[in-house]
C-alpha cells in the first residue's frame, strides 16, 4: 500500500516543536510525508524534520490547515498524488500518536469497507432564516481517503475552490463540515476510529479509553478547555496507564507557552475544575432544556424526554 500525508503545521514562533517532530517520524513509518507550515520556517528548523519528509515548506498564506494542504497539492500536482493508494490529511494541533502510526494504520485496514476516515465524529446545529439544520462531520485533524475518492473531480474542485477565511469558525464551515458534506452527497463511505461524539477537546480522558490515538493540543493550552468535564489533574499517569507516549513531548511543549507542568496538580486548578465539575454533575441531575431541535428533562438523575439532535452518523471501523 502506497500513502502519501499531507501535513499542515503552524507556529507563531516559527518552529517546528519536538511533539510535530516525533509525530513526523511515526508517518514516516507508513506514507511519504510533505510539511507545509502556514508561517516563515528557517533551514535550521527544516533540518530537524528532513529525515521524516520528503519535502518541507513555510509559506504564510494565512489559510489554516486546509491552505496548506490545498498549497501542497499545488506543489505535488494531482497526477503524482494520483500514483499513491491513500491519501492522509493531519495536521499539528494534537499530541501523538499515543501508540505506533504502523497499529493505527494496520487496524484501518482491517476493515475493508470505508473510504473515507477518521478519528472522531462532530455534530453541530446552525440556524438558516427559521430551520435548524445539523451537520455531522468528520473531524479533520486526521482524515484518510482511498485514491478512488480522492482523485474525484469534486474533490479537486474543492480545493480548487478553497479560500481565505478569516475565523477559525469560517474555517470549520468552509472547510470540515463542507468536506464531509460533499462526501456525503457522493455517498462515500465515511467510517470513524471512535464510536461515540466524544469533544476531544473536553473528553480526552474518554477518548484515550476508547482507543484514540491522539490528544488534542487545546486541551492543555486552552483555559476554556483545562478546566471542562475532564481534568488534567495527574494527566502523565493517566497517559501512561493507556499509552506508550513519551510525556516530555507534552511537558517541553508546555514549558515552552509557559505552562508549568505541575499547575495540573495545584490546589487552584484542582478548586477551578470542581466548581466547573460541579456544574456538570448540576445538569445531570437537573435539567429543562426545550428547544426545536433538543428537548430533555432529568428530574435527580432520571431522565423523564430525551430528543437531541446530536446522533452519530458514520460507522465505526469494523463494527
């Protein structure tokens, strides 16, 4: 099996940290790897990353990750990526992979039936004029296509068409939900490592229990995140229990934005995080929540209607 990965990276600093390195040493191991960073990268940080790419690229073309890769296929060409069985989309906002890319790769091959891939699944609302409308999408921090799929004229078209956008939410609309969108209408057979719609960048603790083989980066630099659902607290021995990654990839990284790692486990993080818990625990056991699209009423922890929009849509691998 031949792949080739696109990587997408950025870093306000213009360096190449030692977690994307590691990371690009375990693709290295299963598809030939291009890195475009959506910023200025020197020869000395290119130099760190040679022996895992076959080529590396700093452009500051302000398009997120799917610039990069859309700048990349610019560069490769469409009829070189056509010579390859797979395509990987990836990109630098996560921690991993927590166990060996050859593992993760050989249990996506088992199953013979999809597609398309990834790691987890979003569901999402949006209100047009009056009507609600859900999107369901595969999250794109790690996507995997057959070359039936991805040398398919909507797809070029779609990178063709891809643009600059100036939020990150813009980018999810016009990038994640309009990909998977697109598949859909094709009837591509979307499948996902991961079963239920966890929020990686809340649940990270469940998603390692499911078998996740990354960790997203916010979790551990985003305050809005640190503090939700799923502590931190101890988070090197919860790793170790459920994973064969070397830690002082996330500690170096934390160090380096100015996080001390031991925050995790002080009294004022710990205080933050079950007042927060609490809240949590609150709505599960009191809720009235009616709305058009999600009606819910947990009376003491028993729950009288449940509707929710939120369903997942993609089957899991082998199952």
């Amino acid at each position: 099996m031949k792949r080739i990965c696109l990587f997408a990276g950025y870093d306000s600093n213009n360096i190449i940290h030692d977690y994307v390195v590691y990371y690009l040493k375990e693709l290295s191991t299963v598809a030939d790897v291009y890195y475009m960073a959506d910023n200025e990268i020197s020869d000395d940080e290119k130099e760190k990353i040679a022996p895992y790419v076959k080529a590396s690229y700093g452009i500051n073309h302000k398009k997120y990750d799917f610039g990069s890769w859309q700048e990349l296929i610019k560069i490769i060409g469409w009829e070189a990526l056509s010579t390859y069985d797979e395509l990987i989309l990836t990109n630098d906002s996560v921690f991993g992979p927590l166990y060996p890319m050859e593992k993760l790769i050989e249990k996506l091959e088992q199953d013979k039936a999809w597609e398309v891939c990834g790691i987890t699944e979003e569901c999402s609302i949006e209100k047009i004029s009056k009507t609600y409308i859900v999107n369901n999408f595969i999250q794109s921090y790690f996507i995997i296509m057959k070359k039936k799929i991805f040398t398919q004229d909507y797809i070029k078209q779609f990178f063709k068409e891809y643009s600059y956008y100036p939020s990150k939410a813009d980018v999810v609309l016009h990038g994640e939900k309009k990909l998977s969108k697109i598949l859909i209408e094709n009837d591509v057979v979307i499948k996902k490592v991961i079963e239920k719609l966890y929020d990686p960048f809340k649940e990270w603790k469940s998603l390692l229990k499911a078998g996740s083989p990354f960790i997203k980066k916010s979790k551990f630099i985003n305050k809005e995140y640190n503090t939700k659902y799923e502590t931190l607290y101890n988070y090197n021995k919860f790793i170790d229990t459920y994973a064969t990654y070397n830690i002082t990839l996330i500690d170096n990284y934390l160090k380096l934005c100015n996080i001390n790692k031991d925050y995790f486990n002080n009294m004022s993080y710990i205080l933050v995080t079950i007042i927060e818990n609490l809240k949590h625990l609150r709505k599960k056991l009191f809720t009235l929540n009616i709305k058009p699209y999600r009606k819910e009423i947990v009376i003491f922890g028993i729950t009288i209607v449940k509707k929710d929009y939120k369903q997942s849509k993609f089957k899991t691998i082998n199952k």
